[in-house]
C-alpha cells in the first residue's frame, strides 16, 4: 500500500502504524514518545508565545522548499518576530485520501530536517484524512510555543516618529518562485523560495542590541500588508525605493507579469522597525548571518505621511502603498 | 458580500475586515487584541501540556453542537485527559472559497461561548482560504496550551495490574450522532453527540484524589480503540459487558446498523485508569458533574489477558475486543 487510505484516519490500527512509522520515526524526541495526548515539559517561570499557521501551498514541492518546510519556518519565524526563541512545535495533517505516501515522507523528513535545523521539537501531532475530491493534497497546520527573551517587549505602540525600518533581505522571492511554478515559467532558473528560519539571527540582534521595537515576517501581502498593519493616526512611513533589495531574478519576472514585489510574499523575511540609533548596528549584526547578507534600512517612520505607507521612487516622486486589496496569488503558503 | 472569497485569505485589506470583524469581535481578549504574531503571556515554574487537533467533521452542524463546539472541546479535552488544566487555544481557519459568512459567523460564535464555559482563551488564529472544489467547507485546527495540576502524572507506565477502568458516561453517541446526521435517519430524534468540555470535571477528581493513573478521551476508534493503546506484553483488560453504560438510542441505532458502539467515536467522554482502592470515590466525584452523571467502573487491568483487551458478554462469554481495522465513519470529527 504506497498511498493514503481513509483507515489511516480512523484511529484504528492502520493510523498507529502511521503514527509510529512515519510520524514517531522523523520526529522523534522523549516529549513526543511518550504517545501522550498532549506533549508536556517543563517550563521556568517568564513570558511566553503561542501561535499557530495552517499551510496550503500549492505546489507541494518548489525550488527553495517544500510545504514542509514552509510549515515548520513558518510558525518558527512567527515566535521570532514576537521576541521569543521557539521551543516546541505541534503539526497536524489533513490528507486527502489517495496522497502519496512517499511524497509524505519526503514532507516529513523536510519538516524533521528544518525543525532540527531551527532548534526546535514537534511533541504533539494530528492526523486527518478526508475522501477523494474533499480536500487537495495536503494541508498542515503547525502550532509552536516560544520564551520570550529575557527584557524583550515588542509592540506597534513601542514604535515612534524617526525609527528606521529594516528588510532583512531582498523582497518578493517566494511569492514569484510559487506563482512561476504554478505557471509553468521553467526559464526562471534562478528563481527560489527564500523559506528559512530566522530565530537564531533574530535572536542574535534582540539580546545584543536594545532599540527593536517591531518585529514582522512580511509574508502574504508582502512589505506593503506589513508596513501598513504598523501605521497608526499619528504616524506614517515612508520607504525609498532604491534602498529595497530585490533581486534580479525577482525584478526580471516582476516586470514581465506587471506585478510588484512589495506586494509578494516572504517566507524568510523579517520587517524590523528599530531607533535610529541602533538600527547601523542591528544591519550589522543581520548581514552576519546567511540569512541577512542584503539587510539594510529602507525607510523610516514619520509624522508627514499619518496612517499611511508611501515610496519615494527612484525619480524623487512619492506615492501612496496601500493595503493590497483583492487576491494577488491564491494559496502562496 | 455574504461568502468567503479568495481575497480574505490574500493578507490585505478583506483579510483583517474578516479578522477584525468576525474573529476579533466574538474572541476578544487582551491577548488576542495585541494583534501580534503570536499571543505572549506570563506563566509560572511548571509543567504544561500542548496539543494540537484538526477538524473535518462532516456535517459541520449536527445535533448536539458544531465544528466550532467540537474544535474547542476536543483540544480542551486532549490537555484535561493529560492531567493539565487547559489555558491557551489558538485557532486556525481553512475556509473553502463560497463558504457562507453566516455559517462561518456561527462556528465562530459556538467556538466563543464553548471556549468561555471551558475557561480557556483563543489567543491567536490564522485563516487560509483555498478555491471552490479545494477543500470541503471549513476545516479548524485549534491547538491548546494547559498546566499540568500539580502533583499529577499520568502515564501508560503507571498502570498496574488491578487498577480500575472507569468510563464517564454513555459510549457511541457522538459517532451514530453523525453518522445518522449522514444517513438522514431522522427518526432518531433523541440521538445526540456528547461534545463537551471536561476540563473541570477532570480538574475535579485530580485534585480530591491521588490514584489516577491515566486518561484518554475515546475519540475515533471508540472505547475499543482507547483501551487497545494501553494494554501492554505485561497486561491486558477486561471489561464486562453489561457494566458499559450505552443510551437507548444508540442501543437502537446501533442494532438497526450492525454497529457496535465501542467501536464508535464520543467527544465528551473520558476513560480513567485508577487504583482499584481510590476508583469509587473517582466515580463518586464523576457523577456530581453534568457530564459524569453515568460514570462507572466498566473492568479492570489484568495478567490474565496480556496484550489483548478482552470484554465479558452478558451471556458471560469472554471475546477479543481487537484494536479497529479499516475505516468504520470517515469525519467523524
């Protein structure tokens, strides 16, 4: 039997021996082997983080990643942003029956590689599997808890008027690198998924520089969604369009489709919004790391532009970035 | 606009009117209302439980409660059985492009009244909206975060031979609840799924007594699956027959389908696995509860039948009650 049958939903015995072939075999640490109906630990008295991401990527598998992967950097990456080192992961599958039972394992050994790589444990998990045409392929949902670093508070309403607002690198990859994909546009060789954890580079910044006020991963939506979830009655941002790294694979098909990377989702990216005093040296502290090699400050925060995003183009002009309206690229994680 | 479209799952402007307006509205929470990545809150020294679970039960709406009901009282349960008293939810949304904003509104609702009587907050969410014909209706994952009680430590290794089974109520109904749901068998009238939260019950009896020794709600694969997960090559179970508490109705259904109740699944039931000298006042404590009210000691741990669970019949007759093969009722829950 090489593919996914409604018994391995049941509960029964067919689901235990994917749970213990499969599951168990990959993920493997003392919290989860227990086979408990919750994974439990121990934890010191501080601030934690909780959260939780479905995936429904499609395509399953693309240059740079998987919705493996995805899903395991993803949640991680939504701790890191909150401030905190990422601890333990739960997943959670929902299968369509007839999915490839090699493809799922090729999905599994993913997400076991990059929660190792990542530093963090999956303890608890959930497998569903719904009939033929009722769901498509497969979906993941991965919940994780994460420690606040000691002294860390971030919020929008720690941001203030002359704060500089940091990408960690280019803009746009895995948005063009999913929809060229979907599309067939194979002559983008070069185009990849930027999907990776970032705690340890974020980590790195927050307990070794104070300024950070603001952390976000700009995925769906891209930088355009994210700065303007941040602007409030009081104050605005605005970004310079030559300061944003974007890479030339990106900017050859952006132009080709007409569509603009700051609108386009990243999966390992982070928006850090910082005092002017520190952010040099928080550039300084990401380009360190492989994941921050093209860090720079692209913007800042001010009172002329309150309650919106604006670009100031490369000919000197201004323009508003609204909140992307309608659907730019369905199921882009 | 009274359906769920691609663009509220694109990151932009429909996406926060949904969460805003429909998530926002009926979760409401400090926690929640930051807005952030993740939710962040405070925890002392200790132990705590995490889990995770996803939802597919078809129908969405059934007698006897929802998805919404069933998704936050299964969490709450798997954290209760774990001996943790539950705190945090998260909830994730996979929503079929189409779907009705009023039915979505009244999961949301259910999901908000359920979590508010189990004393747990829904923390943080996330939404994902897939293409008509890519998923069926909604699916729900919510994963939850609970302290361990103190001094509790449940385990399949703290089972000995003698201890009691206990169950805390009537087997089957939620499984012929859908199932019947399903099958338009509509004459059934009295038949009603058991979702419940049983948080506080269970708080209850671990807190007054000191020998439980594990606890598993019987979920999918029923009691017949629950108890095959704990027998060991040193043990083995027995129950009797004409001890397991069943309601007329499923007694009806079940005997009208060919269907045998253990087999089937309950979402507000828990099995307790005690020393024998502390399992009456277990079940004396059970019943006080309105979800306890038919708790009872249904058979016990013994060498007699290593690795096996077995059942005694009424006619006394001694069969196998093997762990189910196949698929028996695909979403279930």
């Amino acid at each position: 039997m090489n593919t996914i049958t409604l018994s391995h939903g049941s509960g029964g015995k067919a689901s235990n021996e994917l749970i213990k072939n499969l599951f168990f075999k990959y993920f493997s640490n003392e919290i989860l082997n227990t086979a408990m109906d919750s994974g439990v630990f121990n934890l010191r008295d501080g601030f934690f983080a909780f959260t939780t991401d479905s995936f429904v990527v499609k395509p399953l598998f693309f240059n740079g990643g998987d919705i493996g992967k995805l899903a395991v950097c993803g949640t991680v990456n939504d701790l890191a942003v909150s401030g905190a080192s990422p601890k333990y992961l739960t997943c959670a599958f929902i299968i369509e029956e007839g999915f490839s039972l090699d493809e799922l394992e090729a999905i599994v050994k993913s997400m076991a590689y990059w929660a190792d790589k990542a530093g963090v444990k999956i303890i608890s998990g959930d497998t569903k599997v719904v009939g033929k045409g009722e769901s498509d392929g497969v979906f993941i949902n991965t919940s994780g808890i994460g420690e606040i670093i000691k002294g860390v508070s971030l919020g929008i309403d720690k941001i203030n008027i002359g704060d500089k607002v940091i990408v960690t690198g280019t803009m746009g990859d895995h948005g063009f690198s999913i929809l060229s994909k979907r599309k067939g546009l194979t002559f983008e060789t070069t185009l990849a998924s930027d999907s990776a954890p970032l705690n340890k580079m974020l980590e790195n910044v927050l307990k070794n520089v104070k300024g950070v006020k603001f952390m976000r991963d700009p995925t769906r939506g891209g930088l355009a969604s994210t700065l303007n979830e941040v602007v409030t009655d009081k104050s605005g941002i605005l970004i310079k369009e030559e300061k944003i790294p974007i890479s030339d694979s990106v900017r050859g098909i952006s132009e080709l489709l007409g569509m603009d990377p700051l609108y386009m989702a990243n999966e390992g990216k982070a928006v850090i919004i910082a005092s002017s005093d520190t952010a040099p040296k928080i550039v300084e502290l990401l380009r360190e790391n492989e994941y921050g090699k093209n860090a720079c400050i692209v913007g800042e925060v001010t009172a002329n532009y309150k309650n919106k995003v604006c670009i100031e183009t490369i000919i000197g002009t201004v323009r508003i970035l609204d909140m992307p309206q309608g659907e730019i690229v369905p199921r882009i994680c």
